[in-house]
C-alpha cells in the first residue's frame, strides 16, 4: 500500500487549516488517514507548524512519500534533516550523539531565524501602530480647532469714536 504524508484541509471558507497526516495514497484528499502527524496554520505569521519529529521520521524510513508542501513543511521543522542524519549513523559516518549533536545545532540557528522574523515583524507592527496614533492626534487637533467656537472680542469704544459718531 503506497503511504503519501500529505495535507488535509479542515477550517472554514477563507480561513484554512491543515492536518499533516500519513494516509493511503488512493484515499480521498479529506478522507481516511493512517495517523495524524501534526497541524500546519497557514493564518498566522510565521505560519505555526506543529509535528510530531520522531513518528514522521519513522513514517518517512518506512518509505512514505511527502507531497511537494508537505515536503516543504517537514524540511521547514526539520524532519528531513534527521531523516538525512539517522542515515549518516547507519551508514556509519558518524555516531548517534554527533547526529543528535547536529541535529541541535541546526534547530538552535533555525529558531533564531525564527524569533528575528517574529521581532521583525513585532516592531515594524507597533511602528505602525505609533505612526498611525500620531496621525490620529493631528486629525483630531485639527478637528477640535475646527470646531471650536470663535469668540468675537469687541473692543471697548475710544472717546474720540464716540464723539465723531454723535457730531453727525
């Protein structure tokens, strides 16, 4: 039976959500799976990937074949470079704590590429926010002094006007 890990849609119109699944290759895009691996939510940013590492390994091992975006995801959380790894110890390149040893390594410099687009994102967002809020305070300064009653002063008549005005 050829085993495919692909994704299965769920969430509504407009909002989707995925489940990461090992299912029969014949069964339908919705239907039937062999077991769920993990969620993928392509509605936030960074899209937010959770999977379970040790039982897609296994699966891939076994001789699942990844779809293009499921292949994509997996090297994104770094399935395909344990799979890549777990091949080196078997084959002998190296030993099981340098493989893991790597392996750490490699998630270590991931997550921070991670968290520097998270930051990135973080405060071009709250720059946008403060610039939007300084707009806000000129248009509405600009509406107050608009609005503002206008106070006519008048000013007291001099002696000189009230008697040109009473010779005429």
């Amino acid at each position: 039976m050829p085993v495919k890990i692909r994704l299965q849609r769920h969430g509504k119109k407009g909002k989707p959500f995925y489940w990461i699944v090992a299912a029969d290759a014949r069964s339908k895009r919705d239907g039937k799976y062999l077991e769920k691996l993990g969620t993928y939510n392509p509605n936030t940013n960074p899209a937010t990937v959770n999977l379970d590492l040790d039982g897609t390994v296994t699966w891939l091992e076994n001789g699942a074949q990844p779809t293009d975006t499921a292949r994509n995801l997996l090297s994104y959380k770094g399935v395909m470079m344990k799979k890549h790894l777990n091949g080196g110890v078997k084959k002998g390149a190296f030993t099981e704590e340098q493989a893991v040893e790597k392996f750490n390594a490699w998630m270590a410099t991931k997550e921070g590429t991670i968290a520097g687009k998270a930051s990135g994102l973080q405060a071009s967002a709250d720059a946008m926010a403060a610039k939007a809020l300084e707009a806000e305070k000129a248009v509405n300064e600009a509406r107050i002094i608009a609005n503002a009653p206008e106070v006519v002063v008048e000013e007291p008549a001099t002696e000189s006007e009230d008697a040109t005005g009473e010779e005429e």
